[in-house]
C-alpha cells in the first residue's frame, strides 16, 4: 500500500543521537514557503521520536523563522531535563545552513487525575452530510490537496466584515490513510483558512509568528482516516497582528487538542490565488 501524502511529506530519519532528517517534497505550499502546519508536524514528530514512546508529546511551540522550502531539512533536539514526570527539549530545524524554525516541546505519561470538561463538541451536521470542499488547483493554497475540508462554520473567507463572528472550521482529514497521530494533529491545528478571513472583507496574507498544540487526547493508537471537527475563532485583530485559538474534537466527542497562534495580516501578493468558498 502507497503511504499517505501526509505520511511521506512528515517522516523522519534518524541521523545521529537526537538529530533527523527530512525532506519537504513540492506541493505544500502556501502563499509563501511550506505551510507552517507541516513544519509543526516535522518538529512535532521528531520531538515524539526523542523523547520515546513512553513519554508521548503533550505540548509544542513553534516559531517560524524562515519560509520553509520544498527539500532537505535536519532537526536537532536537545534533552534540556529529563525529570521524574516529565520531560522538556528544544527543537532547532535548518535549511541549507540556515535556521527556519525553533520549538519547545514536553511529554510525559498520562496520569490518574480529577477530570473536568467544559468543551462539549459543538453540534453540527456529520461530516458525511457536508459536501467535501473541493479543491482548485492554481486557486486554492497547494497543501489543501491533501486534506478533506468540510466546512461547519464561519463566512466564506473574505465575505465578512469586522463586525461579524471571527469563527471558522469543520470536519477535515488529511487524504488516504494518514493516520491521527500528534504530528497530523499538528499539522490539522493549521490546517484551515485563518479565523481572520471571515471579518477581512477582503483577501489578506495571514503567516504565522508562532504556533501552539496541547495535545489532550490519547493519540498513541493512531486510527487511519479519523475525522476531526475544528472549531477557531479570533478576538482580537489589531497593529497588523491576530490570535487565533482553535480545538479540535474526535467523533465521539473528545477534545483532542486544544491549539493558539499569533499571525500577522499583510496585503496578500497577487499570484492569482485565493482562499476557498465555503458552502
């Protein structure tokens, strides 16, 4: 069986202790350079592989540096603590010579706690009675062909005003068999157009300055072709800059990751794309 898009543009070599090795392939781009959710996904699974299956990732952060592009890339984590409950490293990922990105990452093992929920799923038609977005080449962003968006809420991207509900998201995966593990979660927490969209009125560039996942579902026994619903939502658009918060559920109803990021807002180049329109 062919692996996944997902699968093969997110794996990994070991190169030495605590070092990896990948490779970007073409068609993952964004307006400019790799899209951020695949880089979250890269640091997210070589911070996974260092740190052991016994201590799966709870957190990470990223900063992107430099625009990421198609070909090699070598990550280098380094062990900053190893302690009784939990574990913490730095991630540095390089590029022909160059850093595009830092992370921070910790994991530990899931323990016997009180339990507190206030995050029930938000009720929406299933993801098989939404038509599937479907994706146009040359228009829509080219890392979009490898996931299935089904939206649920917010306006089509653009169609808003800065009065409206700066709310987005739905049903999504990523295409042919990937499986939902940290990494894809990662890369799903970035994977839907900006909350920024639906208050813009207009088309607008939205990169990201950092990204945030906690990791809050049992993710060790990764299920191929899981849906996940996506919810994210902005309050504050102010000085050229946004933050955006977004959860994402399993079917049934868990929270499987909460995430936040801080993003700027520029005039979007004109390269003859555009986000897609929500049904």
């Amino acid at each position: 069986m062919t692996p996944a898009p997902f699968t093969v543009a997110s794996q990994l070599t070991p190169h030495g202790e605590d070092t990896f090795i990948g490779n970007v392939p073409p068609g993952w781009s964004v307006v400019m350079g790799t899209h951020g959710g695949l880089v979250a996904a890269l640091m997210t699974r070589a911070a996974g592989l260092t740190m052991g299956p016994d201590r799966p990732v709870k957190s990470i952060t990223v900063h992107f540096a430099r625009p990421v592009k198609p070909g090699p890339v070598k990550i280098e984590a380094t062990r900053e603590r190893d302690g009784s409950r939990l574990s913490s490293i730095s991630l540095r990922m390089t590029q022909a010579g160059e850093t595009v990105a830092l992370a921070l990452s910790a994991g530990g093992p899931s323990r016997e706690s009180m339990t507190f929920v206030d995050l029930p799923i938000p009720k929406v038609p299933s993801p098989e009675e939404i038509t599937q977005l479907e994706y146009l080449p040359g228009v829509m962003p080219e890392f979009m062909a490898h996931a299935d968006f089904r939206p649920a809420f917010g306006n089509s991207p653009g169609s808003g005003s800065p009065a409206g509900d700066a709310t987005v998201g739905g049903w999504m995966r990523a295409l042919e068999g990937a499986a939902l593990d940290a990494p894809a979660c990662a890369f799903l927490a970035d994977a839907w157009w900006p909350a920024v969209f639906a208050v813009s009125g207009g088309l607008v560039g939205a990169p990201t300055i950092d990204l945030t996942v906690h990791f809050r579902g049992d993710l060790t026994n990764a299920t191929p072709d899981a849906w996940v619903l996506g919810r994210f939502r902005s309050h504050l658009v102010q000085d050229g800059h946004f933050e955006e918060d977004g959860v994402l559920w399993a079917e049934d109803g868990s929270v499987l990751a909460h995430s936040r990021q801080l993003a700027l807002v520029l005039p979007l180049p004109d390269r003859g794309m555009r986000p897609p329109e929500a049904s």
